[in-house]
C-alpha cells in the first residue's frame, strides 16, 4: 500500500487529551500512568496509531461504524461540496441531499415509506418510542403506551433509550428510569431459558406474548427488538422466531419496532439484518453505518401507515409529530450516506460481506475445533462474534479479565483491533466480536484469525 504512515512527534496532543477528554466507556485512573490509545489515521482496514504502529482494526472503528473502509476521499468529497453549497437548514424544511437519500434508501426497504433524519442511534429510537407514544394518546386515550424491549439488546445511552436497555450493566446507577418499558426474555439457544427444546425459536417468541398477555394487550403498542443482537453477544436469532413474532405482534395490535443501529446498510451482507427474516417490521431505526462514520445521521424509518396516523387530522393543532432534531437538519448526513451506499453498490460490497462472512465464520468454527475455549460461534455476515467459555460443558462464562486479556493480545503482539463484549451483562461480557469493513480480503480475515489463534494460545492456553 502506498501510504505513508504518521510520522509526527503527537507528545502535545497526547497531553492534551489526557489533561481534558473525557473518553467514552472508560475508566480513567489507568491514564494517569500510561497514554490512552490514540488513532491518528486510516486507510482500508488498517488505522496509524500515534507512535505510527499500523493495525488491521476488525470493528470497524471499535462499534461497527466505519463500514466501507478508512480514507474514501470520494465519500469526504460529497460532504464538502454540499457543506460548501448548503451546511444546515432545520429539518422543518427539505433539502436536496436528504430528499434523494431518503429516496434511495427506501428503494432498499420494500414496504417502508418515509424517513425522519435525527444523528445518533439513541436519537432514532426515542423518535420510534414517541411515535408510539403519540399513537397510543391520539388512537387509545394514551392507553397502549407500554413498549416492549428484550433482555441482552441495547437500543441507545440516553435515560429513555436506556430505559428500554436489556443490559444491567449499562443502566446500573442511571436510574429512575423512564416508565412504561417492559423486558422480554431473550433469544440465546445457546444459554437457553427452557433446557433442550426442540422448537426453541418459538418458545422464545412466545414468551413475548406472554409478556403482552400479563401486560394487558391494550396496554403494549410496540416492541423493538435488534434483528441480531450486537452488544449483548452477537445473538442469531433462533429458527421461526421472527415469523412468530410477527405473528404475535399482528395479533395484539403492537408495532414492530427494528433496531437496525448496527445491522443496518449492509452489515450483515443484506441492506437491513431483518431482510434475512422475512419480516415486515413497523419502524426501523439506523445510524452507524448509514454514511459509514463520515458524517453523523441516523434515521427512523415508517411504514405509509405510521406516517398516515399523523396527518389524520389537520385541524388539531397537537396531532401531528411534534419532533424536532437541530442536527437532523445538517446536510453533510445524507449527503454521506447517499455516497456511501453508491459505493456500497458500485464495488458489490454486499456480495463481499456476504462472502467474507462466511469464510470468517468458517475459520472461527475451525478455530472452535482447536480452542475449547471457544463455546459458540454466532453471526451473518461481516458481523460475528465467539462466546468463550471456561467449561464446554457447563457453559461457564470465561472471566472477563481473560476476555479482555485475549483482545489486549491481539492488539500487542498482532497489532489486530479485536473488540469484546463489554458492560453490558454482569458475568456475560464474553463474547468476542469481529466485525471488519466490507472491503475485508482473504488475506485480512487470515491475518484476524492467526492473531485471535495466537491471542487464545497464550491468554487462556498458558
Ligand atoms: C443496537 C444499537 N442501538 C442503538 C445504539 C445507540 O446508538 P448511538 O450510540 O449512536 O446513540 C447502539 C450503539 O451501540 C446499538 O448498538
């Protein structure tokens, strides 16, 4: 590769940040004796931190974010030509780059209609829960308000978002909570609720309408539910489940809400995760890999119906979505994300996520063959994840110092970013997860696997 790697002295940015970033999910105290990690630049895969050392980062920008790859100088092109043109009108208003965006992106999404542009996951999904919200009060005198979210998924870090998080430990010490968001069990064959079953994948569904039931059907108005679980533990979702959750979801009258935050614009080899399901859901909320991590934009997607709900009454001056989001006006967004996705298509990254996937899934099942550390294998696509075990038989967790052992490893002596479940459930953050970008070769997936081999050799085989 043609790239010249960092070569400044960053000894001043590196004080700088320690004296005054306040970095995310960390714990501090240890930056007192040594630098936290800086990453100066990218190209491909590969990220320069500051003492110019080259890795292969295998998340995709640690969450799954950076989707087509580090230094698209054609994505960077389209924002600057339109922020050149057009930064920022309030979203009351349209604008070019969000109106063809918004039109590509439902030419992927058969049966979705229209689009509201905010800028996080977090965001997007408080959109989603309002709607809800808002129907419930204009169709149901405010009764079927309740919102429905499932135990190991995570929907966002604000207080309402949280509220409907089914990670302890990413809520512990954050409440009172939001009322009016109740947890269903989850999905996990693997850590199955009911031992051996046979029809798993509808048991699992079913508990969710024995939540509705306990509930009250005419109190419940939606449920979200990640289409693969990502931070929770990268959970496939068992045979029949999503068939039976439509089922059930049409019964009582409840709107299918889709967390597609990570799966969402290719990540699983589909435009959306839920597309491998046969699923038609209500709303579907994105954002990280939506322009790649290029410009934020995050957006929460419904059906005409949805939206109809809103214009029914002209007159009342209360019904419509009364929603605003400053920085879902920022035209750099769609201008992005529309980028994004030509590139999506013009190289058949798709296709190579899809292939890609499989090869990785197939050398981290041949990894499970060596390491009995190694319980399950779990994904689709560019996104998977190994859960480690100390026991095969008992499925008891590795401790999460090991974990994090394995990924501090592959980072030292590979120089390959690896990332980890990390406070989400208390003894469960044991899950390895790879999630590379779309552009990943043989050769890269090769270099992952031998680093996470060798990682595993000397972490937990020593
Ligand atoms: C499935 C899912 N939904 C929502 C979010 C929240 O997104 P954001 O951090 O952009 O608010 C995340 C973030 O990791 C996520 O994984």
């Amino acid at each position: 590769m043609n790239y010249q790697a960092p070569q400044n002295d960053y000894r001043e940015i590196i004080e700088a940040d320690r004296a005054h970033v306040w970095h995310h999910l960390s714990q501090h105290k240890k930056y007192e004796t040594i630098d936290p990690l800086m990453i100066i630049e990218g190209k491909g895969l590969r990220v320069w931190n500051a003492e110019g050392r080259s890795h292969l980062d295998a998340t995709s920008g640690g969450v799954w974010t950076v989707n087509v790859g580090y230094g698209r100088s054609e994505i960077a092109d389209a924002v600057r030509e339109q922020l050149v043109k057009l930064p920022y009108f309030a979203g009351a208003a349209g604008t070019i780059p969000g109106a063809r965006f918004a039109e590509r992106l439902i030419s992927k999404m058969p049966g979705m209609s229209r689009v509201y542009f905010s800028n996080s996951g977090s965001e997007a999904n408080e959109k989603a829960y309002k709607i809800v919200r808002q129907i419930a009060h204009n169709k149901y005198g405010g009764k079927k308000h309740k919102i429905l979210f499932r135990e190991r998924d995570y929907h966002g870090t604000t207080i309402t978002a949280l509220s409907s998080g089914g990670q302890e430990e990413r809520k512990a010490q954050y409440g009172p909570f939001t009322p009016g968001f109740v947890e269903v069990p989850h999905c996990l064959e693997y850590r199955s609720q009911w031992g051996d079953v046979a029809d798993y994948g509808i048991r699992a569904a079913n508990a969710i309408e024995e939540v509705i039931l306990r509930e009250g059907p005419e109190t419940v108005g939606g449920l979200i539910l990640e289409p693969i679980t990502a931070g929770g533990g990268v959970i496939t979702p068992p045979k029949d489940y999503w068939q039976r959750v439509q089922e059930i979801c049409h019964q009582y009258d409840v709107l299918l809400i889709i967390d597609e935050v990570v799966c969402g614009v290719g990540r699983t080899g589909t435009w959306f995760g839920y597309q491998h399901y046969d699923v038609q859901p209500d709303i579907v909320t994105m954002a990280k890999g939506v322009a790649s991590g290029y410009a934020a934009i995050s957006c929460t997607v419904t059906t005409e119906a949805v939206f109809e709900a809103f214009k029914a009454d002209p007159d009342d001056p209360m019904s419509y979505f009364r929603d605003i989001s400053t920085f879902g006006g920022c035209t750099g967004g769609p201008a992005a994300a529309l980028e994004n996705m030509r590139v999506i298509e013009d190289e058949n990254l798709l296709e190579n996520c899809t292939a890609m996937g499989e090869y990785l899934q197939e050398r981290l099942e041949a990894l499970k063959a060596k390491h009995a550390v190694i319980g399950d294998v779990r994904g689709k696509g560019l996104f998977q994840g190994a859960e480690l075990v100390a026991d095969r038989e008992t499925k008891e967790p590795l401790p999460e110092a090991m974990v994090q052992g394995v990924v501090a490893d592959c980072m030292k002596t590979s120089a390959v970013i690896i990332g980890a479940t990390n406070r989400s459930l208390a003894g469960l953050n044991n899950t390895l997860c790879f999630s590379p970008g779309f552009i990943a070769t043989k050769s890269d997936i090769e270099e992952l696997v031998t680093a996470v081999d060798g990682a595993l050799e000397r972490v937990v085989n020593a």
